[in-house]
C-alpha cells in the first residue's frame, strides 16, 4: 500500500472534478488505452439528487460522471453481475459498493479480471428526497439552486448556483431525523481498501486528490495514467497522510457510538407487522444472488393467509443464508415500501458473526464464503 | 450498451417513480428512483413487475386466434365498424391509456357517434382530493381497503400518519388486512355502516383514503362529510380520464354492454373487471400491448405500445400530472396512429 497526491493534467476535468479531477482521468486512461469496454459510474440526471450509474463507453462523455453526489445511494454490485459479467469495466465504488462486489466475487458471479474499482472514500450518503427536505429545513437555501454538495469537517456542505457556500453539522441534523441514511451513520468501512486505489479529498491539498494505492493493479492504473499525460501525482506530506488518517479514525468513532446503541428486539419492534411480503428488500440486495432458485419462492412460503408473515419465517430464511455477508449498504431499508429496518437485523448479525470469526463481509481476505464455513454452523 | 431511464410506474394511481435498465435496447430490469418525490425509490412487488408486460409484448396481431400483420388487423376492424349500427359499437376507454389517448379516443368516439364507457374501479372523480403529504399529516384516517397492502406507497403515508400520532380507522373485506395490523379500530362491516358508525368521529382534521365502495350511494355520503377524502384507482390515469369523462358504474356498464354488438376495448382488461357475459357481445375487438383475459375473449386483438415505448401524461391520484417519456424505441403503433388509420 502506498499513497499520492493526483490531479488532472486536462483543465476541464480538473474544473469539473471534486478535487483535481483525478478519477475522471483515470477513467479515462482506462477507457483511451482501451484497457476496459466500459466504466460504470453516476451522471446526475435531472439535478444533483439524482444521479444514477451510468455505463459510459466514449472517454468524452466522462466529464458528466465528474464530481461526487452524496445524494445519490446507489449500489451497483447487482447491475455488475447481471449485465456486466463479460465486459471488462472500471467501476467508481463506495467502501459499501466495493464489500458486495468482492463478496460477488468469492461466489463467483463477477469476474475480479474483468473489473478495476476506483474506490470513493465516503462518509456516508443521504436519501435524495429527505435531503431535499433538509434542505429546506435547515438552510436558507431553496433545494432546487443546490449544484453540489459534499460532507467534510463534520458538516454537510451545499453550494448555490452563486457560489456561496451554507454548512450544517452533520450531529445537529441527524439529532432531528435527517443527514446520513441510518446504516451509513454506523458504517465503520469508509476507505475502500479492497479497491485498486482508493479516492478521497480527505488530507489532500485543494486541487488535489488524495489516492490510496491498495495493489499492483492500482499501481498499474497510476502509472499508466501519468504516462500518458492525464494526471501529475506527487507525494503528499507526512501532515497529509496523518491528517486523512484522523478523518478516518473520527468517521469510524462516530459510527462505533451509533454500533454501540441498543436497539430493540425485533419481537418488541412494531415495524415487522408492516411487511406487505413484496419481497423488494429481497430482490435489491447485493448480496442476494441465488434469486431464481429463491426459497422464498417455494409453495409452502407462498401462502397469501400469512400476510404479513412472521420475521423468523421471512427474513429468517434470509438472515441464514447471506446475513454472514451483509455489507450494510442499507438498500433495503431504502426499498423497502413500508419503511421496515431491515438492514438493521442483518448488520446486527454481521457484526455478532464478526465478533466471533473476525469476518467483515467484502472486507476480510477469506477464501471461501462465510455460508460455507465451519463458523456459521457453529455461531 | 447498458442503460437506466426514468419512467413512471403504471400499475396504479399513486404515481410512483420507477427507473427500467435497458440493455441493448431492451428492457431487463427495474431499478429504485430514489430521487422521486412520490415512492423515494421504493417500488411494490405490481411497479417492479410491470415491465413484464413490455417483456411479453405481443409480436403479431390477432384475428380469430390466428397471427395476423397489423395492417391485416387493423383492416378487419375498420369493415367491422363500417358494418356496423353505430349504436351497437362502444368504445371502452382505460385509465391505463395517457392523457393524450383519451382524447384522441375520445374524439374518436365522438366523431363516429359511438357509444364511450370508462370504468374506475365503480369510483367517482372528487373535485378537491387530499394530498399524500395531507394523508400523513391527519389526525384521523379513515381507511377503506387494504391499501397498506393493495397501494403500499399511499399505505406508507398512512404509516406515517400513525408515527405523527394520528388515530387509523380501518375497513376491510378480509380478517387478514394487512392495514389492520397499524390500526387503532378495524372493521369487516358495509362501507355504509363504516361511515355511520364513524360519523361522529370523522371531523375536518380527517382524511378519507379508498380503493373501493360496494355501492354509488357510498360516493355521495363521503362526498358529503366534511372531510378531505383520497380514492386511490387501480390504474395509472384513471384521475386524469375522469378529467376528461365522467366514470360508469359497473351497473351502468353492464347496462351498455347488454345494448353491445361490436366493442373496441383500449387498453383495458374490462373482463377481468366486470362480471359479465361477454359472449353476448358479437364481436369484440382489443388494443392491448399483451395479453389479459380481455384479449383472450377477443376476436381481433392489435398490438399497441406499452408506456415504454412512448412519450405521455398520466395524474396520479391526488391530481398531479406527471410526464413520462419513451425508455426504448419501438416500431409497435400507438392507439393514436391506429385510430388515425381507423379514421382513414
């Protein structure tokens, strides 16, 4: 592992990047040297809540991938395995991104030759249309005038289509309901170590983007860039490394305190009497692939007198098959219709599968998956 | 080429927002539109199955059960309609079809001096409907049907108004309503006894939200208290149809079926809906995108465009219009082009 400081040697990326415009770059390099068919990354739609992964194959359509969007909590290990399996692409992933992918590749259902991750530091993703109304709420400012916003120094930044800036402690807003999506405020993984290099603004200079190289492919993907004129690197100073280091470190202290709160039991919980059985947590999440032979599809789990069904017949099923590997990106939570927690579960059982194995799902290096060790049998 | 667009979820009248994957050109998934301010991403089992329709598009046209070309078809039902009386035809709208199409057909119709029926579901447009934002900030609701389970995205709002502290009254025709299990009062009774029993309960700070009613005379007696009330359809734009022409009741349109000899169903599945013999109508003949039980008991059966294929409008059930545009390109006519050939 290495670090170095990278920016865009192409003033439009560079303009158009959240610092320095080195990942678009690098895309680009990969794409331009034909190295990938494709790069899977988020373009904004119709404004700044509402960007969507999109495959761009031509490296002049990557400026619109440019910048970062906390409001936008996608997951995009799914569209890699189902659509993406025989393309070679290079892939911009969260730390929570990065854990279901590699978790797909240990089941064998994404080719880990066939994909680059470019790695975001992240801490932590808002819901579009709650941040909308925390907008609203909490600035001055109108929803619809916001070009960008980003999370640093504890606050959560928009900036207006004037320039001028308005920052509300992250604390202060998820004290009253908002900020972070709930599984992102307990997320201890925010530097995506198991991708080739991982991306941040975090310890960089401004213009800079501060990169993590976690192997040689990442190694690769630097060097091949800078050869060919698309970034300048240098080394950054031992501050920079100990400053991105404390953010880390005060990230993972305040989702350790959220770990730390007790919670309900789920038999104390009202919510598991919503479940309308619709099986939308099911079907979104990452890490459940077998779908088309699912359990849960079977006729003596298909009777409509058990609407709603109980927790332990439904989501029991599910919790032993794949909550060993729960990467805690909260897709569930965000589908779900009847707003049931049901990441909350699933991570609890993680983190006891942690407790006992030291597997972090899409985080440790482990040769088989946890459904398939002596462990699970065992916990 | 891998692609995510937006559309708009037609499985009923909440309007949710819904994103389709495209691959190649064609449609092969959903995806959450999180930034949609109706659902935040959040799609029902019916919304994240409704592309199977697109996926099962009909290829062929249809006539007496044999694959036909369209042009075929679409000649077969203009000597139908020339032959016929034109008292005898009826054309069936849907609040399946956008704003556009009811116009057209609407014209159509008109212009023909055909008979025009449209069916919602035995509900009634209501001038000053509640919002969903008005549903989650009551202090009472009054729930008849299982929307929690039937509409989950108006039954989440319901949800919400229980966690602002609101008081849920619910009405359903089973034990098993899911909505019965966040209410405070449940009930397996008449709509009509519902109503009287809470009469004196139902104040200005309450919404009304349904999906059904077992009779015309329901209508007038929410319509009368002093409530806001939501009727929540079974199609995407039956709000925006009922803008357009008025609703008949499932009375009424036996009625008009019975006086039936040729029926133009646009878009619609009236069979699965409307306990009626369908035999007794000479000829029946359907624009559908792919099959229901409606298409099977027909006699000539076009293919249309899903609402992927095409631009249009639909108003979801508190009354806002909502644009969707074409996700793929498609070669399948619209109802508009076929009633343009149909008017020669």
């Amino acid at each position: 592992m290495s670090y170095v400081l990278a920016k865009s040697q192409n003033d439009d990326i560079h303009n158009a990047g959240e610092c320095g415009g080195a990942v678009t770059s690098i895309l680009k390099y990969l794409l331009d040297e034909e190295i990938v068919d494709g790069v899977l990354a988020l373009s904004p739609q119709n404004d700044v809540y509402d960007a969507t992964p999109t495959f761009i194959t031509e490296s002049d359509d990557l400026l619109k991938t440019a910048g970062s969007y906390h409001c936008a909590p996608t997951m995009i290990g799914d569209i890699v395995q189902k659509y993406l399996f025989d393309k070679k692409v290079a892939v911009t992933v969260k730390p929570c991104d990065m854990r279901a992918v590699e978790e797909l590749i240990t089941r064998h259902k994404i080719n880990k030759d066939n994909i680059y991750l470019i790695g975001l530091n992240c801490g932590g993703t808002v819901s579009p249309v709650s941040g909308r109304k925390m907008i609203d709420l909490f600035y001055e400012a109108d929803p619809d005038d916001v070009v960008s916003e980003e999370i640093d120094k504890g606050k959560f930044i928009i900036e207006l289509a004037d320039g001028s800036e308005e920052a509300v402690k992250i604390h202060d807003l998820e004290e009253e309901g908002y900020g972070r999506r709930n599984n992102c405020q307990r997320c201890d993984v925010k530097i995506p170590r198991k991708a080739n290099i991982a991306c941040g603004n975090w310890g960089a200079e401004d213009g800079w983007t501060f990169i993590e190289i976690n192997d040689e492919k990442g190694q690769e993907l630097i060097d091949g860039a800078k050869k060919a004129g698309l970034i300048e690197t240098k080394n950054p100073a031992q501050g920079a490394i100990d400053g991105r280091e404390k953010v880390e470190g005060i990230m993972i202290k305040m989702a350790k305190k959220v770990q730390d709160a007790s919670y309900p039991l789920v038999s104390e919980m009202d919510e598991w009497s919503r479940c309308i059985s619709c099986y939308a947590c099911r079907d979104v999440c990452p890490i459940c692939w077998c779908f088309e032979n699912c359990e849960l599809n079977k006729p003596y789990f298909k009777d409509e007198t058990t609407v709603p069904p109980t927790p332990i017949a439904f989501q029991g099923v599910r919790l032993s098959h794949m909550s060993f590997s729960c990467v805690d990106c909260g897709q569930c939570d965000d589908v779900c219709p009847m707003d049931i927690p049901v990441s909350l579960i699933f991570d609890k059982l993680q983190k006891k599968y942690y407790n006992r194995t030291g597997y972090v799902a899409g985080v440790s290096d482990d040769i088989k998956p946890p459904l398939y060790s002596p462990e699970k049998t065992e916990l | 080429m891998l692609e995510i667009k937006h559309t708009l979820c037609p499985s009923c009248s909440v309007g949710c927002g819904l994103n389709v994957i495209i691959n190649n050109g064609e449609i092969v998934g959903t995806f959450p539109y999180k930034r949609h301010p109706v659902n935040a991403g959040k799609n029902c089992l019916n919304g994240r199955n409704s592309i199977d329709c697109y996926q099962n598009k009909f290829e062929k046209a249809f006539v007496s059960k044999s694959e036909v070309d369209v042009e075929k078809a679409i000649e077969e039902v203009s000597k139908e309609l020339n032959s016929a009386d034109s008292s005898d035809v009826t054309l069936i709208c849907s609040g399946s079809n956008d704003i556009e199409e009811i116009k057209a057909i609407k014209e159509f119709g008109e212009s023909k001096n055909y008979n025009i029926a449209f069916y919602a579901d035995n509900l009634k447009d209501f001038a000053d409907v509640a919002s969903y934002d008005e549903v989650a900030g009551a202090d009472k609701v009054f729930v008849i049907g299982d929307l929690l389970y039937e509409n989950p995205l108006i039954g989440r709002r319901i949800v919400h108004a229980k966690q602002n502290g609101a008081k849920i009254y619910a009405l359903g025709k089973t034990e098993n309503s899911v909505t019965f299990n966040i209410a405070d009062e449940t009930s397996n009774s008449s709509v009509q006894e519902f109503l009287d029993n809470n009469k004196g309960n139902i104040d200005d700070s309450s919404v009304i939200v349904f999906n059904y009613v077992d009779s015309q005379d329901d209508l007038d007696k929410i319509e009368a208290l002093n409530c806001k009330c939501l009727p929540v359809f079974s199609k995407s734009n039956s709000k925006g149809t009922l803008g357009i022409m008025e609703a008949k009741s499932s009375d009424e349109m036996i009625e008009l079926l019975e006086n039936t000899k040729v029926l133009l169903v646009f878009n619609d599945d009236i069979a699965a809906e409307l306990d009626f013999d369908f035999a007794r109508i000479s000829k029946i003949i359907s624009f559908a995108p792919c099959s229901n039980k409606t298409t099977e008991i027909s006699d000539i059966v076009v293919p249309i465009k899903t609402w992927l294929e095409k631009d249009g409008s639909f108003v979801n059930a508190m009354g806002e219009t909502q644009m969707f545009a074409a996700a793929v390109e498609s070669d399948v006519l619209s109802e508009i082009e076929i009633i343009e050939k149909l008017n020669g």
